[in-house]
C-alpha cells in the first residue's frame, strides 16, 4: 500500500516524484553516502593530524576546518547539481521523453520546479550530511556567530536557486544532439566550478558577510561598496534584503524565459517586452555600483581625468557591459527565417505596423535593439549631464551614438543572414558577429593603431569603451557617426529588400 504521503507529493509535484523514484537507488544512495563520510574523514584525519602536530588549540584547528567547510560546500554542490540537471535534460530529449512532458497537463513551472529539486538530489544528499561537521566545527571555532551559519546556508540556496535555472535553460537552449549537446554539461560544470562559484563567495564576503569577521583579515577586508551611494556591506539586514532580493528578480526573469523556451522550443529566447524590462532593469542595476563618493584628485592625472575624476573611466566601464548585453539581446531577440516567413505572411497581414516591430513576436529584431539602446542611454545621458564638472560633456554623449549605431549594425547584419536560405545560418551569424568583433581591434592592433593615436577610428568600429582617458575631437566623431549612419542605412535598405523578396 502506498504511504500517504507519497501519494501527496504525486499529486503536488509529479515530476518531483518521478526524479525521486528513479535516482533512490540503494546502490546509488549508499555510493553519495560513502563519498560524503570518506570526504570527512578524510578532512577530519588531515585537521586532526595538523593539530597533534602543532598542539593548537582545539578551537583554532575547529576554525580551520569551518572555514574549509565554508570554502568547498558551494562548488561542490554548484558543479555537480548543474552537471546533473544539464545532463539529464540532454538526456530527456535524446529519448524524446521531454516532449511527452509538453504536453502534461501540468505547468512549465512544475515540471521544472521537480526537476531542480529532484535531478541534483544525491548532491543534495551528500552536501546535506556535510552540515553536522560543518555546524560542529563552527561551534568548536567558539568565534562563529550562528547568524553566519543561517546567512550561509541561506545564500547558498539562494545560489542554487540561480544557478540551476541557469543551467535548466542552458540544457534548453543546446539542443538534443550534436557536439554542443555533448560539451553543455561539462562545460557549464567547469565554468560553474572555476568562476561561478568563486565570483559567488567573494561577493558573499564583500557584502552580506563582511560584518561577521570569521574567515580571516583577507577575506573579512570591509571594501567600502555603495550602491546609488547607499553603502551595501555595513548594514546585514540592508545587505541580505540586497542580494536576495537582486537574486530573485534574476531568478526571476530566468523563469519567464524557462516557461516561454520549454513550450516552444523554437521560439526566440526573449520576447521583445521582456527584453525592455530585464534592459531597464540590468541599466538601473548596473548603473547603481558607478554611483560612489566622489575621491579626491590626485595631482599626476591627465587633464580628461582632471576634468571626470572617475566618472569617465567608469562610463568606459559601462560601454563594455552594456556592449556585451545588448550582443546577448542581438541573439535573444533575432528570429529566424521560418519565424519571419509566418510574421509576413500571416501576422502582419499585408503591411507592417511600427507597432508589430516593436511588439511582434515574430517580426525583426534592429527596431527592438533601437529601442533597448534608447532604454540604456536614457539613463546614461542623464548621468553624464549631472556629472559635477565642466568638462567637454557633448562630446561624451556623442560618444553613446556610435556605440549604438555600432550595434545596430551588428543587429541587421545578424538579421539578414539568419533570414537568409543558407545552411546553418546560425553558424554564419556567429562566425559575422565574432569577425566584427575581434578583427578590426586585432587588425589595428598589429598596425600600432592603438586608441590613444587614433581614437576616431576606435569609435568608428564601436569600441569608445578602449579609449581610456582619451577623447576624440569633435570633427572626427562626427565623420565616424556619419560613415556608420551611411552603412547602417544601407544595411537597413538591404533587410527591407530581403524581407519584400520573403513576402
């Protein structure tokens, strides 16, 4: 007779009770318990030994092992949990039993939601009988507040939390077979494992566990972040209400991009209004961190840096970041040839609307990118103008039109060839966007163009971001913003030939 609780849990989540059925083997139940015990021993006979040897105290030898603890559970967990997720969705569409599960009654979001709780659940298990050594070993430490250990475990949930959706769409997006589908899960679990997971714990030391001083004076160094000149690490209960809040809107957004990817899976990966939203959102995000206390200016700067203490290097900053996010929106947002073959043939029924450019689903992306990048200068542009100096300004706003004329570019090019009747025209569309990218820099590089000689030029290829501390006269920017308005126009006139020849 089946317990009652089980029938419980069938009728709550029944792909969580699915995972668990096939993955409580006894022979692999008692394989993750005995990797996790030898671990222990292991760590228990070498802190054991260091102690005997060198007669600490019991407490510092206990603070030792918490914070070796404290160092190895998060990229345990994170690698194996995402290898596992990423591998049994691969899995799931080799067989062609991920379809089945399309077309459950269920919601996208159970299914996935049993998927993250029930697929990593031996790593669960092995990290799970980690906790009693670890608490055991912080309470020897006697200089562990147990605040800590909550904020601990409950960031690293947080964390998991993030990272499995992540790793969830990854698997979505790879494919059923083919080298990238055979590369995903390892890959993934190598990034997870040597930047994740450090980029993680730095940033739980930084800010929300920089006030328990329990890991030693490198890692317990206040760094003064502030946040829209809020300081984010002096406070605990501002820190974690920060950062837990920041990860599940990210977590968030992830989801939505989850449920529109697994009913569809040839759908584009963002539609356009959730593209506005996550732009705006990132911008306001980003955009906070460049917003410090103002320091003093020391005497040997140049006088660009003299007139933009730090604002300036910081806009350089922002380029790149908001370079990199809009190529990932490039990508999002631009929909192949089938998709614009039912956009044209059946959406827009004869004519096309700024309005099905904006909000169509599947119509092309350039006007979308535009409004993205309308989205970030709208913030930018304020900023520049309240910097609290009187230096050249126009010339730094004019700086933001070739960084988005740049990327329209890209943008069109990267519609035209996916609309194009090639073979792998996604394969053409990332070897155009990786030439764009790397060979102009590359070329100039080897002819000693470096941006301090030739600055116009650099803005002309769309990297204003390189320049440093270096502005390009007025006349020079202007020609660079021309030659790319021209390109751009006739990149555009090109994708509006190609789309009357698809209608």
């Amino acid at each position: 007779m089946t317990p009652t609780w089980i029938n419980q849990l069938g009728n709550w989540n029944p792909q969580l009770l699915r995972e668990l059925r096939g993955r409580l083997k006894p022979r692999s139940v008692i394989v993750a318990i005995a990797i996790s015990l030898v671990v222990q021993v292991l760590l228990l006979l070498a802190f054991g030994q260091g102690f005997l040897a060198t007669g600490y105290e019991l407490s510092s030898a206990g603070l030792n092992l918490f914070r070796t603890l404290t160092w190895l559970i998060p990229p345990v967990l994170f690698a194996i949990g995402s290898y596992s997720l990423i591998g049994d969705v691969a899995q799931e569409e080799r067989r062609g039993t991920l379809n089945f599960l399309r077309f459950s009654p269920r919601t996208s979001q159970n299914i996935l939601l049993g998927k993250i709780l029930g697929v990593p659940l031996l790593p669960y298990l092995s990290v799970l009988l980690f906790v009693p050594l670890h608490v055991v070993s912080a309470m020897t430490a006697e200089v562990v507040p147990l605040g800590f250990i909550v904020s601990f475990y409950l960031m690293l949930a947080a964390g998991c939390a993030f990272l499995f959706s992540v790793a969830l769409l990854t698997a979505l997006l790879s494919g059923a077979r083919g080298f990238l589908a055979a590369a995903t899960a390892p890959g993934f679990s190598a990034i997870t494992l040597f930047s994740f997971a450090p980029l993680f714990m730095t940033w739980s030391f930084v800010t929300v566990w920089s006030q328990f001083k329990v890991m030693g004076s490198q890692q317990d160094a206040t760094i003064d972040l502030q946040w829209y000149y809020v300081p984010i690490a002096t406070n605990v209960w501002f820190s974690h209400l920060f950062v837990l809040l920041n990860i599940g809107i990210m977590t968030f957004a992830i989801w939505q991009v989850l449920r529109r990817r697994f009913h569809n899976p040839t759908a584009t990966i963002l539609s356009k209004r959730q593209s506005y939203a996550i732009m705006a959102y990132l911008e306001v995000f980003f955009l906070g961190f460049f917003l410090q206390t103002p320091n003093r200016v020391a005497n040997n700067v140049s006088p660009v840096e003299s007139l933009f203490p730090d604002s300036l290097l910081n806009l350089f900053f922002l380029y790149g970041i908001n370079f990199f996010c809009v190529l990932v929106l490039i990508v999002a947002l631009t929909p192949q040839r089938q998709a614009l073959l039912d956009w044209l043939r059946y959406d827009r029924r004869g004519h096309a609307s700024l309005q099905d450019l904006i909000w169509a689903e599947k119509s092309p992306a350039p006007v979308a990118i535009g409004i993205n990048l309308i989205i970030i200068n709208a913030l930018l542009v304020p900023w520049i103008l309240l910097w609290p100096t009187s230096g050249p300004k126009l010339i730094v706003c004019l700086l933001l039109i070739p960084f988005m004329l740049s990327l329209l570019i890209y943008a069109v090019i990267t519609q035209q060839i996916l609309a194009s009747k090639i073979r792998n025209p996604t394969t053409w569309a990332a070897g155009a966007l990786a030439t764009l990218l790397f060979l102009p820099p590359i070329t100039l590089g080897l002819l000693s163009l470096s941006p301090d000689k030739v600055p116009a030029l650099w803005v002309f290829f769309g990297f204003p971001w390189l320049l440093g501390s270096t502005l390009p006269a007025l006349s020079n920017l202007v020609t660079a913003i021309v030659m790319q308005g021209i390109i751009l126009g006739v990149l555009s006139w090109q994708l509006n030939q190609q789309l009357k020849k698809l209608a």
